[in-house]
C-alpha cells in the first residue's frame, strides 16, 4: 500500500476533516476552500502520484488502490471531502467504512459507474476514447490536451508552465488506470443495498456549466444513498472547489449546520 503524504490545514483542536483533491491536484489546493469555511482540522492528502506522494510501480486498479490509501490515513470519526477524482475514492473508502464518516462531501464526483444506462453515459464514454487511446500509443502530451478538453473550468494547455505540464503528461497512465473502479465497479458500490445502506448525511455539489455526465452521476447517486442532497454552484465547471470556494465553503457550511454535524462551537462551547 502506498503512505500518501498529508499536510494539517485549518484548525487545530476543530472538528476533524479529511481531503482528497481531483487528479492533477495536490493537498495544497483545498486552502481557499478551507480559508473561507467554518474552522475544521483538516488532513489535506495527496493522492498516489501527486503533490508529495509516490507514484506507484503498478496503478493497477487506480480506485482501489488509491481508496486503499485512504482508510489507511483515516483514524478517527471525520468529515470526508473529496473534489472530482478525490470524491469518488472518498465514496469507495465512505461505504466500506461508514463507521470513519460523521459527513460526507462529494464534490463532482467522477464514478460514473452509477450513471450507466442514462442518457449522458455512452456520449461521455465516447468522448474518453481519444483520451485513452493516446496513453496506450505513448502521447501522454496529447492525452492530457484531451483530459482537461474533458472538463470545464480547467486551464488551458497552452496557459500552463513546461514543468506542470511534464507531470500532468507523466500522470496520464493513472488516469486510464481507473476504467475498472470508475466505469466497471470494482468496488461493488452498486451492488445492491450498499449506498441504500449508508447512514451517514451526504452532500453532492456539482457546478451549473460541468458536463451533464457529472449531473447525470450526481442524480443517480441522490437516488441511492438515502440522506443525499443536492447543490449546484452557479457559473461553477468542474473545478468548483477552486474557481467558485466561497460559494462553495457557504453551501457547505450551511449542510454542516442543517444536519447536526459537530462544529467548533459545538466541539468547544468556550471557544472563542
């Protein structure tokens, strides 16, 4: 199992949180988002092959194994936030440990798994093919052009530096590494009566200008998990957590408060 590398953000002594972030990311892109909230302690992870975290000899399984990762770094009772990739590991790691979740934040969630059979599945699966077929013929240049083409309210290309641009190439095999946890659900996590099973509060958040795979799997997922609910970030793409964060520190505030989750007035009345 790979030891992923975590940094505390927030509030120390605050209710515990802990924060996995989309591919391409790093830890450090939660801090607008956690600046702008209600004061969590928050374990800020990055993900296998990201930020300061190894990159595996062998992705195998990429959800898995990334979920994997996850539980090893969850050691108490905590507020799971997870952003685009992050929030579909959070979701695998949430449903095979409920006993780990006191809330759960799915933020564009990516398993679309759960979209299978509606209208947005087949057009996306389409649309991933010519992303895919470059990381198998070598042109992880051309591969990652197609990732962020793929998601709307990521930079351009063109606007980013060589360096970052090297390692998102670099990161390209992870991407395709996740076809069997994504779209064939390795996880089992909808096989029946696993997220009608999970108990814990859930917030689904997705941006009003993302592709309608993200809706269309954030719907099919409020309709399984049975203390689901839905927000939209308005002018939000995909990158909601980063490009809109006060909108969306607010909107999850606002659930925290809504469904009795612990807070830093609750955890300390002398705080303050």
């Amino acid at each position: 199992m790979i030891a992923l590398h975590g940094q505390r953000l927030g509030t120390p002594g605050a209710p515990p949180a802990v924060l996995a972030h989309c591919f391409l990311g790093n830890g450090g892109s939660w801090r607008r988002l956690l600046a702008a909230m209600a004061p969590l302690d928050a374990l800020s992870l990055d993900l296998p092959g990201h930020g300061a975290s190894p990159m595996p000899d062998s992705p195998g399984d990429f959800h898995a194994l990334t979920a994997d990762a996850i539980t090893a770094q969850v050691a108490q009772p905590s507020l799971l936030i997870g952003h685009s990739f992050g929030a579909a590991s959070m979701l695998r790691h949430a449903l095979h440990h409920p006993q780990t979740v006191t809330g759960l934040v799915l933020i564009e969630p990516v398993f679309f798994a759960a979209a299978r059979g509606m209208p947005a599945y087949d057009p996306y699966r389409e649309s991933e093919r010519a992303l895919h077929g470059a990381v198998r013929a070598g042109d992880l240049e051309h591969a990652a052009r197609e990732f962020l083409a793929l998601n709307p309210g990521s930079p351009s290309w063109e606007s980013l530096p060589a360096p970052v641009q090297r390692q998102m190439a670099a990161q390209m095999p992870l991407v395709s590494a996740t076809e069997q946890g994504l779209f064939g659900d390795s996880g089992g996590l909808c096989a029946p009566g696993v997220m009608e099973g999970f108990d814990p509060p859930v917030l689904l958040l997705v941006g009003s200008g993302t592709t309608p795979i993200f809706h269309a799997t954030v719907k099919a997922l409020a309709q399984r998990l049975p203390r689901a609910e839905v927000a939209v970030i308005p002018g939000a793409g995909h990158m909601v957590p980063i490009s809109h964060p006060t909108e969306t520190a607010q909107v999850i505030d606002a659930w925290i408060r809504r469904t009795g989750q612990p807070t830093a007035a609750t955890e300390n009345p002398c705080a303050g």
